[in-house]
C-alpha cells in the first residue's frame, strides 16, 4: 500500500500522526506528510484508519 498526504488539503489537525505515528510525521508547522509512501502490512489498518479520520481527506491510500 502507498500512501501519500495532500498537502494543499491539509490544516494541521494531526490526526494521523496521532493515530499512525509510525506512518506519518509533521512538519515545522504542524501539517501531516507520509513519512515513508510505501506502508508497511502490520500499519496498514493504521493507514486506513488515519486516512479515515482525516477531516480535510488530505490522505490517498493506492
């Protein structure tokens, strides 16, 4: 799975690196991006769920 974070879309509420710390970071300002954009199996359900809660719907999963 590939994951990527629109960063357009994007405000900062940090959900996913709340949910998926292991799958995302933030940058100087707070903003979500994809620490690595190939997801490891174990995370995957945690990508998913990040993707999920994500407000704006910033994150692609593929």
């Amino acid at each position: 799975m590939k994951v990527a974070v629109d960063s357009e879309l994007c405000q900062g509420h940090a959900r996913c690196w709340d949910i998926a710390p292991e799958v995302f970071s933030l940058d100087e300002e707070g903003h979500g991006f994809a620490s690595d954009s190939e997801v490891p199996p174990a995370l995957q359900e945690k990508a998913r769920e990040a993707a999920q809660n994500c407000p704006e719907r910033a994150i692609t999963l593929s």
